[in-house]
C-alpha cells in the first residue's frame, strides 16, 4: 500500500486524533514561494494535484512523490487526506511552494505507519501545487489581442486552421504547433478536439489571441494522455487563430474603392489586367504583382486561374479596388501551393484593376468637341494632322505629341499608326475633339511596344489640326473632274511629240493650281510628280511619249504601279 493510500484510510479512521499531541497544536505553515499572480487559490473541495517530499525532523526522507514519478492529486478538505495536510494546502496558489510541519495528532498520530513513521512522529513537507479546479469549474477565455476587423467569427462545423502552445496549469510545456513547422488544422464541433478546445475556439476571429484555461473533464480527465498530460489536469492553451472557413463558404467581397464612373463591368470571357497582393488571413504575404512590378494578365470566366479568382473578377469596373476573400475548396485546396500557401489555406487577395477588354471590342469614341458648322470629315487616305496625349485607363501618361516640336502627321489607312488610332481619327472635323479608347487588339498587342505594356487598352485625347484630302490606294495623283479628253497634247506643251520632266511638272501643278487634281498628300509634291514621271517614262529615256502615257483606269493587264 503506497502511503497516499495510507493516508487516505488513516485519515478516514480519525486516527489524528490520537497518541499526545506535542508541543504543537497546528500545522506551521512556511509559505516560502509565492507567485507573483496567483488567479486562484486552494479551497475546500477543489481538487488538487501536487509535489512533495515527506521527510522526519532529521531530514529523513519517508517518501516523495517525485520518487514515484507522479503527482499526487486528490480533493482538499473533505477528509480524504491527513487533517496536516487538508489544513497546509488550504489557500495555496498554483506553483507556490510551502515548507509544512504537522504535528503527530494532525498527522499518524500514536499509530504511525509500520515501517514507515512511528508513533508520535512529526512529519516535514516541502509542497509544490501544480493544479487547482473545481467540478463547477467552466472554461476560462481571456482574449489576448482581438484585430480590429473582424468579419466573422469561429462556429460549429468550421474548419480552422491554428498555433498553439499547451502548458499545464504551472507553466509546464507539453505540446506545441510552433515546434511542428505547421498549424493545427480541424473542424469545430465535430468531436475531432477535447472538448474544452471545441467550445474555447467558438466565437474566435481571425488574427485573434486566446488564453483557454480547460479543466481535466473538458480535457484528459482520469487518463491523461501519454507521459506529457497526467491524470486529472488542467490545460492552458495559448492560441492563435490564423483563419477559418466553412466547407459551404463562397468568396467573400469588399468593394475597397470604386470609380464614381463605371461604364462597364467585367464578365467571362473579358482580358483583365490587373495588380494584387495576395496574403494568408494572418496577414502573411505570399504573392505580389507589384514586386514584378508587372500586372498580371488573364482571361476570366475560363478556368485560366483559381475559381474564386474568376468568380471575384465578375462586375468589377476599370479602376476598381476590391478585397477577394476565398476558401480554400475555391483556391488551392488541401495541398496548398508551393511553400507560401499551406493546405487548406483562405486566401485574400487585394485586387486593383487596370483595365479589362474583350477581344471583340471595337474602338471606342467619346466625342468632346465638334464644330455645328462641320461639313468635311476625315476619310480613308486622307492626310492628317493632329494632337493628342495618350495614357493607360489608369491615368499612367505613355506619350503626348505636345512633347515634340511639331504636331503628330499621317496617312490614314496606310498603317503608319496603330488600327485604333487610325479608325479613331476617321470622320473627325477639323478642330474636332475626341476621346479614343483602343483595346490592344486593334493597339499593341499582347507583346506591347516600347513604354506600353502587353494587352493594354490606350486611351488618347485627340485634337484633328489639318486635313488633306486624299488619293485612293495605289495613285499618286487624282482630278476632281474627267482629265483633259486628249491628255498627252494638254501635258506637252511646246508640240514637239514628246513630255520631258520639266513639261510634266508644270502640267500637273498648273492642275492643281486651277483645282482640277490633287496629289498624294503627306510627300514632298516634287518627290511624288517625279515618282509619277518615272512611272509613265516606261523605256526610261527620260522623256514621256504618247505610246507611254496611260491612265491607271486604261491599265487592265499591266502590273499595278503608282501613276496617274
């Protein structure tokens, strides 16, 4: 029989209350350690679990409990203990030590323990309480930091994903997830964790810090587990909710910042560009488009990025920011990605759209300023001149003509700018005032050009300076009217048979002149009347004769070549 037992039985028999009571009429107690926060202290009928050396006035030890390798652990005050030590353990706190000296009738009094205490003996404690609790006892929760936001709260049949350290009640450490490299992943409520940790994590919010106080018929109980919990414990858990979802979550949106303008909304089958930061719900970063400082690039609608990511995608306009909260089952799953998102993890992703196109967009044109009195507008092969800056639809400046000397100049329909800009230049007014959106198909392109990004929709303002009317595809050189009937006598002007250079050129400007005909505009005119020259002088002998001079129209099986 252990002498726990014995004291049990003895102290049942009433036998403190024999033999002489010596010099001493109570327990002296030495409170020679006392915690700075004792939250509690021992009271009759609480339970209690402890250390101690047993030993006589001499120093002899009689027993310990550390000898045996466990605690002892019983119920103060009921009588189930020597009455020494029921009255010693009365108000100590967890972790304080107390030296006890227990007089013979507190203790085994004339009877003693065979071969063990004699008769009459004093008897020397040296005490560590290391557990209090109660059967009325409930879990104790202090919260230790709460975040401001807090969107939701932990319910029965989440799924939480946590740190912790586990320590008993005085402080002793038996468990960790910090020492695992990894979170400690469950459900709530579904009978997968104690009981005490099932109720103490309801009610908690993402980034929140808990104290969880359990008592051992919430936790163990009689069997403890393993050589890390004993019998009967209480537990101390120190929490850390990292995030939490339910298995019927969807995503979750927060409209951070939308333009007061919204023309249109994304939906599937539209080319975002957009930036995010992508963080785990304790805030850890895991992904930046901005680091690349690259936006990042995709269809949505198709199962080109994670499902929560093309559902928090639908309806967001150009300029929008927007917080996109997804579970896991719409993200990465129970395998998470890579070494930054772990298994099961809820991903928020703080989105800034860009722009967003669909392939079949067309150029779109806002008109700011027209004149009422306009009657001739821009046409296919016109020659223009105009002004305009050009951005991203986020305001980022690319290029503007107002940096450079002169206006910008082109022909339109020649492919000397990008598609978009040209149709947005047609059926312009002089003085005319435009804004041009051009989505990358009709721009640059998924590669983008030099200052552009790939896929990125340009917006231009423009302003239309000059007009020159122009000539069709493949002349140099139009009449308003039907030519003179018997062309190769009005071009040769001296009648000797034969149009030299000099002829030929002051025929064609004494047409223009008299606005008959125009030339190609864009070019130099002596450049383009002595391309034309060169193109009738087809035996090149420098001079043009009546057999030569053809119009273009009378051309039907020579090769096509600018000419009249």
């Amino acid at each position: 029989m252990s002498l726990l037992c014995l004291i049990f039985a003895l102290s049942l028999l009433g036998v403190h209350g024999l033999g002489d009571p010596g010099p001493l009429e109570d327990v002296v107690i030495d409170r020679y350690f006392i915690p700075k926060v004792c939250l509690r202290e021992v009271q009759m009928g609480d339970f209690v679990r402890y250390h101690y050396n047993g030993t006589f006035q001499d120093g002899t030890k009689f027993d310990s409990s550390y000898d045996r390798g466990a605690t002892v652990a019983g119920v103060a005050g009921v009588g189930r203990l020597i009455t020494g030590m029921d009255r010693g353990l009365q108000g100590m706190c967890v972790n304080e030590r107390r030296h006890l000296i227990v007089p013979p009738h507190l203790g085994y009094g004339s009877i003693g323990v065979a071969g063990l205490i004699p008769p009459d003996t004093t008897l020397y404690f040296d005490v560590i309480m290391l557990d209090i609790w109660n059967k009325e006892d409930k879990l104790q929760i202090t919260t230790l930091y709460k975040p401001q936001r807090c969107n939701r709260t932990v319910e029965n049949s989440d799924f939480v994903r946590y740190h912790y350290n586990g320590t008993l009640l005085d402080g002793t450490p038996f468990d960790s997830s910090y020492g695992k490299d990894s979170t400690y992943d469950t459900y709530v409520g579904s009978g997968w964790l104690i009981k005490g940790m099932d109720q103490g994590l309801v009610g908690m919010c993402a980034g929140e810090k808990r104290r969880i106080v359990i008592p051992p018929f919430l936790a163990y109980g009689e069997k403890g587990y393993g050589t890390v919990i004993p019998p009967q414990a209480s537990l101390v858990f120190d929490v850390f909710l990292v995030d939490l979802h339910n298995p019927k979550d969807g995503i979750f949106l927060e409209h951070l910042e939308v333009p007061e303008s919204c023309k249109r909304k994304a939906v599937t089958g539209d080319f975002v560009r957009y930036h995010y930061n992508g963080t785990l719900m304790d805030g850890t970063l895991f992904d930046s488009s901005y680091s690349r400082n690259h936006t990042y690039d995709t269809y949505i609608g198709k199962g080109y990025i994670i499902p929560g990511m093309d559902q928090g995608l639908q309806g967001v306009c150009i300029g929008e920011k927007r917080r996109i909260i997804i579970p896991p089952h719409l993200a990465y799953g129970e395998n998470g990605a890579g070494d930054k998102i772990p298994g099961s993890a809820v991903l928020i992703f703080d989105v800034h759209v860009i722009d967003f196109h669909n392939p079949t967009d067309a150029v779109e044109i806002e008109t700011v300023y027209r004149s009422a009195d306009c009657n001739v507008t821009t046409q296919n092969r016109d020659f223009v001149r105009y002004h305009y800056n050009c951005s991203l639809l986020d305001g980022t400046r690319l290029f503007s003509s107002y940096d450079y000397e002169h206006p910008q100049e082109t022909t339109l329909g020649t492919d000397k700018i990008i598609e978009g800009l040209s149709n947005g230049l047609l059926n312009m007014c002089v003085g005319e005032k435009r804004i041009v959106i051009v989505p990358p198909h009709l721009g640059h392109g998924e590669n983008g050009a030099r200052g552009v990004p790939g896929s990125a929709v340009l917006r231009f303002e423009i302003e239309l300076l000059h007009l020159e009317a122009g000539v069709p595809e493949g002349y140099l050189f139009i009449w308003h009217s039907e030519p003179p009937e018997n062309l190769f006598e009005a071009m040769d002007l001296n009648k000797d048979d034969e149009v030299p250079p000099e002829e030929f050129s002051m025929f064609i400007q004494s047409q223009m002149a008299e606005g008959k005909g125009h030339l190609m505009p864009g070019v130099e005119p002596e450049k383009v009347i002595s391309d034309m020259f060169q193109n009738q002088d087809r035996n090149k002998d420098g001079k043009i004769t009546a057999e030569e001079l053809k119009l273009k129209s009378d051309e039907d099986q020579a090769p096509a070549h600018e000419e009249l």
